[in-house]
C-alpha cells in the first residue's frame, strides 16, 4: 500500500510542476487558479510522501518521488510543453526509470 501511496504522491509531483508550466502561460485570473492549483497538488503530494515514508526507506520513498516526478515531468514537457525531445534526453529518462525499478527491487 505504501508503494501505491508513493506512486500517486509522484503523479501529483508532476502534476504539481505542470500546473506551474501552465501559469506561466497563463494571466490574471487564470494564471491565478493554476497556482491554486500548484498549491493543492504539492499539499497533497507531500502529505503522501509523509504517509509513504513512515513505512519505506526514506532515501528510497524520496528518490522513487523525485524520479517519478522527474520522468513526469520531462513526459508533460514533451507532450503538452513541446519541449524537444532528443536521443539522449530520452535516454536518459530510460537509465532514470530503470534506476527508479531498481530501488524498488532492492528495497525490503
């Protein structure tokens, strides 16, 4: 359950960086909800985290939440962002995912 909790507190790590994307696009009003927005994600992705990390590793729970994140995000870059998207920064995306299943395997 805690890995679960983890995971979901990841997807709002990106959902947290991807309001900020938005933002920053955005004005007035509408940029002012996005930071709303921002706020409540990172409350809730935090809290997760919190909850995640009473029962995981804290330097395994944190370094699967930032790569989550990281991944997540450099994906909504890419998709809704249109950030390039080049070989090597795709690559390494890769060695970050497999690194991110890694911990997970060792972890007890």
């Amino acid at each position: 359950m805690n890995w679960i909790l983890l995971i979901i507190a990841g997807l709002f790590e990106v959902a947290f960086a991807a309001c900020l994307g938005k933002a920053k696009e955005a004005t007035g009003t509408q940029a002012t909800y996005w930071y709303i927005a921002f706020l409540i994600c990172l409350a809730i992705s935090m809290l997760l985290l919190v909850k995640a990390t009473q029962q995981l590793p804290i330097g395994t729970a944190y370094a699967v939440w930032t790569g989550i994140g990281a991944v997540g995000t450099v994906l909504i870059g890419i998709i809704i962002f249109k950030e390039p998207a080049t070989f090597w920064r795709l690559f390494f995306i890769m060695t970050l995912i497999a690194s991110i299943i890694g911990l997970k395997v060792v972890s007890h």
